[in-house]
C-alpha cells in the first residue's frame, strides 16, 4: 500500500499545485488559517479532477517547501543582489506571494507562465 509520500511532484503537478493556489478564493481561506487540513483536503480534490493523485499532507507539504524555498531566495537576494540559486516557479511563487488585495488584475500574473500555461486545466474541469 504505497501512499506515494516520498513521491516526487512532476513540474505538471506542481504547476497545477500552484494553479489552485493562485485560486482567489484558496489563497483568502489560506490567509489567516492556522488549522488548514480543509483547505489542503479542496486543494487535493481539485488536484484529483485534474488527475493527479495527492493527498492533503502531500499538497500542504509542497506548498509549504515551495513557500520556505522562495522566502529562503528573498532572503539570499537582499543579501547577494544576484542569486546564484534559481527556484522552478519562481516566478509564479512571487507573483501570489506579493499579488496586491485588490484582486487578479492588479497582481500581473496574467502575462507569466502561471496563467498563460495552465487556463486550460482549469477550463477542463468546468
């Protein structure tokens, strides 16, 4: 009975992982919470229609990993100005980590790679 705990995420997983992330509605219940285990439960379920196979502590796991590897950046960068480490998703990491409250528009995303490569997962499950 392998769960797949150790499984490595595919870079299609984890841009799909990050698509539901950039989810408005994802990211305000994420906000302030400190007991998550639902949210990450909606987050595995979408993940399924989209046919990848996760379970909450996996998708709580990665976003947290993704979140620790791009605040570990930042905080090389402050320091270095140019950083010799590169982070997959950088891009798309920032873009929801800094977008603005006052909605998708204003954050600039729409132009990455986040939403131009992966609009058509989500219109798949619609």
């Amino acid at each position: 009975n392998d769960t797949g705990a150790g499984k490595h995420w595919s870079d299609n997983e984890v841009r799909a992982l990050i698509n539901i992330w950039s989810d408005e509605k994802i990211q305000q219940m994420l906000e302030g919470a400190t007991r998550n285990k639902e949210i990450f439960e909606e987050i595995a379920r979408r993940l399924m229609k989209r046919g990848i196979d996760r379970d909450w502590k996996q998708c709580r796991t990665k976003y947290k990993n993704l979140k620790y590897e791009y605040r570990a950046l930042q905080k090389e960068n402050e320091h270095l100005g140019n950083p010799r480490r590169k982070m997959t998703f950088y891009d798309e990491v920032d873009c929801i980590l800094r977008r603005q409250p006052l909605g998708p528009s204003s954050w600039g995303c729409e132009s990455s790679s986040l939403l131009s490569g992966t609009k058509n997962l989500s219109d798949e499950i619609k």
